[in-house]
C-alpha cells in the first residue's frame, strides 16, 4: 500500500459516518469478489425496477448508487440497470456514484472514464460523483429514478456504545469460536440503531426521489443459521488478542475497540419501512424483500484445489479491504501504528493457515426494493 492510501485511511471521519472507507488504491476493487456475488443474486430486484420505471416525461433519468467504493461493483451495477432501462427510453441518463469525501475517489474516476469515454459504452450516458454520508440527503429534491446501496449500510452513521470490551463485533462471536461476549443489551443498542439508519437513509432518499422513483437497499446480514460476521470477526479478533496479550495493544484500546457494523436479519432491515413508529412507512411501499445464501468465491477455490496458502491470502485480504481504516484509527497515533497494524494482518493470516476449521465464512445477503409514493 502506498502512503497516499494510508494518509486517506488516517483523514478526519466524515459526520454521520463511523469510518473513512475501504482500503484505496485498487485494494477493495481487488478484493470484493464476495460483495460482487451477493449484488448478483439480486439482479431481479435492479430488473425489476428498470422495467416498471415510468419513464414518460423529460430530462434526465437519475441511478444514484450510496457508498459506491472504488466502483468496479458500482458500475457493474450501473451497467445491469441500464441494459433494462436504455431500451426503454430516449432520454439522457445520469449515473451518480457517492461515497463519504475520504473514499479513494481517484481510482473511482479512473474507473468510469479510463480511456477517456464512458465506461457505459452509450452517447446517453453521463457519469458523476457525488461525496457525502448516505444518512445525509445528496442530491436536490425530486431528482432520482433510482437510488441503490449495496454491501454498505452495516457501517452504522456512529459509535452507540463507547466500547465493547470483550469482543470487537456487535453481534458477537459464532457459535463455532466462541471467542468472547456481547451482552444482549448492548446488542440491542446496535440492533436499535441500525433500524434508525436505514429509517435515516429512507427519509433522505424519499426527498431526493422523483414520486414513482425506486430503492433498492441491499446489505450483508444474518439469518437463524449464519451471520455474515462468523469467521472474519473471530479471526480478527484473535490476531489483536495477540498483541493485547504481548502487550503492544493496550487493554483500555482493545476494550474501545468494535468495528461499528451491525448485521441485520430481513426483518431488522424492512421494520422502518413497515413499522410507522419509524415515520417513514407513508414514504414507500415495499414492493420486494429477500434473504439469501451467496457461494463465496475463495471457499469455492479452495475446496477445488486444496490451497490453503491461496486461500488464507484472500479471505484475510478480503476483510482488511473494509476492516483497515477502523482498526488504524482506534490504535493510538504512533510512528508504529501502521506496522502494528500489519502485524495483525500477518497474524490472522497465520492463525487461519494454522487451524482453517475453526474461521469458516459464510455470505448472508438481506434485501429490499422498495417505491417511492406520490
Ligand atoms: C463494503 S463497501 C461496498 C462497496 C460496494 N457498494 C460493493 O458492494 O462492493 C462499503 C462502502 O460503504 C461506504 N460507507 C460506509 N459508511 C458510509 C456512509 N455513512 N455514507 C456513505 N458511504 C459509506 C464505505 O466507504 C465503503 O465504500
């Protein structure tokens, strides 16, 4: 990683936000095979949207898509809405990609417009970016068709809890480790919170929204078998165990600690939209929602062909890509902050490698498509 990637993992947190991104410089793009088939499996919600789309009337048809990352997912997304939608219209269309202002929004450009035309393909097509918090309102009343956000809307718009001290994720340790304790109470802070985001996120958008406009609202979560946590949190865990226990981390730092991502079930993700006590249900109508199982790529690798040196690099560079610029930023400021950080990596690396049953990782995707009333 270059030092312009670690600078952009150190700058100011955005308000209404809990990190400064993914890991830049290609670094996410190369490592979000996994978030790239969980936006697949809901291709027929972005179909569905861009067929029943009223596209009668003039001027530009608006796609936002929230927390875009460096885009590759983003503008495979863009491209599957448009191969249903361009058919059906003559109009301009306008595809927005926004992301908090500390996301490595270069490389994002670079991919949109990388041999100096539109990475579309179509004359109709025009692209932007677009930097903010997504539980803020973007864009200018009435001016979207289709608003999206995939994989994104687990990272919470703040800390509910100043520490969690004996784990560093919410929902807890899996069954399978069992490696540390979340209290149910304060679980439920982060479950309370996690249904105002997306109440937050639904009031924002329902501003931004043309009447008849679509969302499509997309996360990773849990069902009664799995959580999406499982495994990539346990092994995190142990490896900054490791230097609570040598002492390079300190207690109190561990004990502050959580990655500040909550992994909702279907239902936790569509009560605001349902539940009127969130006062946002008048806004939408819930027209689809869906809980699934997605294969994970390096698992798939893996049972084919046995590499678990291949498959130990990929799942830990899988959850640094997103895990990185929390963990950085709740280690004390120090010239040696950035190599204790990559001691961790190294030790989760060497943890998996030494006992790859105990971290096992599943996918669980939770989505809903919703319209936008008049
Ligand atoms: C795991 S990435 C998902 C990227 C892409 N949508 C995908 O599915 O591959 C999560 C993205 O959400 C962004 N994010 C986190 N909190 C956010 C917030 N409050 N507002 C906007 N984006 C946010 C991060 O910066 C990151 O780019």
């Amino acid at each position: 990683m270059t030092e312009t990637d670690r600078q952009s993992t150190k700058a100011t947190q955005a308000s209404h936000a809990t990190t400064t991104g993914m890991v830049g410089g290609g670094f996410y793009d190369a490592n979000s095979a996994p978030q790239w088939r969980a936006i697949e499996a809901v291709f027929p919600l972005i179909t569905n949207a861009m067929a029943t789309l009223e596209v009668e009337g003039e001027g530009t048809i608006r796609l936002a898509d929230f927390g875009c990352s460096e885009g590759h997912n983003s503008i495979a997304v863009m491209a599957e809405a448009l191969d249903t939608l361009l058919p059906r219209t003559t109009r301009s269309i306008q595809t927005i990609h926004s992301d908090l202002p500390t996301n490595d929004f270069s490389k994002l450009l670079l991919n949109i417009r990388s041999d100096g035309r539109s990475v579309f393909g179509s004359e109709k097509v025009f692209s932007c970016v677009v930097a903010g918090s997504m539980y803020d309102q973007l864009v200018p009343d009435g001016s979207l068709h289709l608003a999206t956000t995939f994989n994104a809307i687990g990272f919470l718009s703040r800390r509910p809890l100043s520490q969690l001290p004996d784990y560093i994720f919410p929902n807890g340790p899996s069954a399978v480790r069992s490696n540390g304790k979340v209290s149910e109470t304060d679980r439920q802070a982060f479950a309370e919170l996690a249904k105002q985001d997306v109440a937050s996120f639904l009031k924002v958008r329902a501003r931004e929204l043309a009447p008849g406009g679509k969302l499509i609202v997309q996360v990773f979560g849990r069902d009664s078998d799995a959580s999406t946590s499982d495994g990539i949190y346990d092994l995190l865990n142990d490896a900054v165990l490791a230097f609570v226990e040598n002492g390079e981390i300190s207690r109190d730092a561990y004990a502050r600690y959580y990655q500040p991502v909550y992994m909702r079930s279907l239902e936790e993700l569509t009560a605001p939209a349902t539940d009127p006590s969130y006062a946002v249900s008048d806004l939408f109508k819930l027209d689809q929602s869906m809980s699934y199982e997605v294969p994970v790529p390096f698992n798939e690798a893996f049972q084919r062909n046995g590499n678990l040196t291949e498959y130990a690099a990929q799942y830990v560079d899988f959850f640094r890509a997103f895990t990185e610029a929390v963990l950085i930023n709740a280690l004390p400021d120090s010239p040696r902050r950035d190599k204790l950080v990559n001691k961790v990596y190294t030790k989760a690396l060497e943890l998996l490698m030494a006992n790859p049953d105990a971290y096992p990782f599943r996918y669980i995707g939770v989505a809903m498509l919703l319209t936008r009333k008049a």
